[in-house]
C-alpha cells in the first residue's frame, strides 16, 4: 500500500470529481464488496484490537452486510495511515479507525496538516490514559508515590513529540517538577510497553483497556510497575473519574494530594485541552473525503447500531477491559470543530513542548 504526502489541491480536485460522479441514490448496498478498516498502529495495542472487533461485528448492520476486514499500517508518528485513508476513492470502502491526534496536528507544517474536518466523520470511541512507573528506574527504585516524586528524572517512552499523550505526559511531569528525558519513536502503545520492559524506558502513559488487561496482571500485581494516575475529562473544578478506574486518582486529584495544590496556569490548560480533545475522541472512525452523504449516514448509522449491540459490548469489553465509551458521528464533529477553534495560547504553549522533546 502506497503512502502519499497531501497535495490538498490535487487531492480537493479529485474529491470534488468524485463527489459529483457519485450517485445520489439513497438507496446504499454493500452487497459482494469489502470494506476495508485501516487502523494507523500496529495489530497488537488497543487501537488494533478495537479496529478488529469493528470489522467483526460492523458488517451485521451495513446493508447487504459486506465482508468487513481490519488493516493496520503503522508508521510516520501514526501518520502514514491517516494519509491512506485521507486519499482513498470516497467510496465507502476504505474506512479509517484512527488515532488521529488531531489535537495536536493542528501544528503540523502545512504540508503535512491533516484537513479532518474535510473527512466523512462517521464516530468513534473515548478512553481514559493511565501513567505508570517501573519500580526500578534509570534513576532510582520506586516503591511508593513518594519515591517517585523523589526521582532527579525520568525517562518516558513515547511516540514522537507532537503525539497528545506524549505531550500530556510531558505536561503532566513539569507540573509534578520532574525532569522528562524523553524517549520516543516507538510505533505504538504496545512498542512501547516491550520497551518499558526491557529497562529501555521507566515511565508510559498507556490506554485504560491496556492498563487493565496487561500491566495489571502482568506489572503491577507482580510489582515491576507503580501506576500513579490517569487524566479524568475536566470539568470546572477538577476532572471527572472513571468507575473503571476507582482505585486511582485522576491527575488534578494526585496534584492536590501529592503537591499540596490545584494544578494551574498554562501547562494545566494545555493538558485539559488535550484531555477533552483527545480522550473525548480517542479514536476516530472515518471515511475519506468526498465520500457521498448517503454513504455517510449509513455507515454512521450501522456505527451507532452496532455500539449498541450486546455481542460487540461484549466483545470489544473483553478486550478492553472495560465497557466502551462510543462517540456517535455529531459528538466526533464537535470535537473536530472545537480543535479547529483552539486558542492561540494554547497552541503557543503546545507548540513550545513539541519543540523542546524534538530536539
């Protein structure tokens, strides 16, 4: 599969051929075709896992129930999948389950800014993240929370400095007053993970379905990691907490409790941001431009039947390990809208971490 840099004139040009050669019938079937679902991380972290059991399960409720398959195309700081699906045939057929990171991709060069609000916007999910510690670090064990905030520096494992969690991450050390040596390029959550376990990395911010699932049962039940908490959606006077997650205090609440303090000022305002924008919409299910309306509502509309159907809670909850968060296609165009409106000063002091760990 060939991957592609944005041309956005060419590209508009092509969509706008599409667009108008496309039927208006409101008749949609997928009789005999196959969808494919283009997953931008590899196969084995929550973003693969919860693409497969879309493609499982989406099919039931498309009419004439086409075959449905999960493609993952990792690569390019997570972008080399969104470009694939941003330049397929608008079609129906190439669908994206996405870790978009369009929060932060607003900073993009140009070039490479990634237009999300062009896309057929069909939903998606929410999550929680969770950052935990291996109680033996580059700098120090760590047996306690304590302990932790003790450490002179931490070495966190990420992606690349303009991924959210990455950023969030960042943010939330400086606020603790920890030194971050930032260690990305990895491909995903998982690359991360085996990184972390290997000594290579002392600190991640992983998904709550990973969380649950594997560090639990195999990190901190047999203490090789310390979790410290999570990022709660803000709310005015703190951040929402999770049931899933009752046995660990969302940040602001690990701030209060650890510094004396609410967390405040730019680099909080930053982290909320990112919360809402990327937790709120974790995972972004979309099709490309110029995708017919018709097909839109119809592949949004097999979307929201099929978050609501026992057998997929039931699997994509054994996967996750907790009981999925959907975003229906109206929450996901709200959230896209609201990140094309972020505020300068946001963007400013988003933009000074990304440049800092991309030295």
């Amino acid at each position: 599969m060939q991957v592609v840099r944005f041309n956005l004139g060419a590209i508009a040009a092509s969509v706008m051929v599409c667009s108008l050669a496309a039927p208006a019938s409101a008749d949609v079937d997928f009789s005999g075709e196959t969808i494919e679902i283009v997953f931008n991380t590899g196969p084995g972290g929550a973003v693969g896992l919860s693409a497969q059991v879309a493609a499982q399960h989406l099919g039931r409720f498309v009419p004439g129930n086409p075959e449905v398959i999960a493609v993952p195309m990792p690569g390019g700081a997570l972008l080399r999948g969104i470009q694939y699906v941003y330049a397929s045939d608008p079609d129906g057929l190439t669908l994206g389950w996405l870790a978009w990171g369009g929060s932060t991709r607003v900073l993009d060069p140009e070039a490479l800014r990634v237009p999300f609000h062009e896309m057929g916007i069909l939903g998606g999910l929410a999550t929680q993240w969770v950052t935990h510690v291996r109680t033996e670090t580059s700098t120090g064990s760590v047996a306690s929370v304590e302990d932790f905030l003790a450490l002179p520096s931490i070495r966190s494992g990420g992606i690349a400095p303009n991924v959210s969690t990455d950023i969030r991450t960042a943010a939330s050390l400086e606020l603790l007053g920890i030194e971050n040596a930032y260690i990305g390029g990895h491909t995903g959550g998982s690359d991360v993970l085996a990184a972390m376990r290997r000594g290579e990395v002392d600190l991640r911010t992983g998904t709550v379905s990973n969380y649950l699932t594997t560090v639990v049962p195999e990190m901190v039940e047999t203490g090789e990691s310390l979790p410290l908490y999570y990022w709660g959606q803000p709310t005015e006077g703190g951040e929402v907490a999770s049931p899933a997650l009752d046995n660990l205090p969302t940040f602001y609440d690990f701030h209060v409790a650890q510094v004396g303090q609410a967390p405040v000022g730019p680099t909080y305002d930053l982290l909320r941001y990112l919360t809402r924008t990327s937790d709120g919409l974790a995972w972004l299910f979309a099709a490309p431009p110029g995708t017919p309306e018709e097909i839109q509502l119809t592949l949004a509309a097999a979307y929201a039947e099929m978050v609501e159907d026992p057998e997929y809670i039931d699997a994509i909850t054994r996967i996750l390990g907790t009981a999925p968060e959907p975003v229906l296609r109206d929450e996901a165009i709200a959230i896209v809208d609201e990140v094309r409106n972020v505020s300068p000063q946001i963007l400013e002091t988003m933009r000074a971490f990304i440049d800092r760990y991309a030295r």
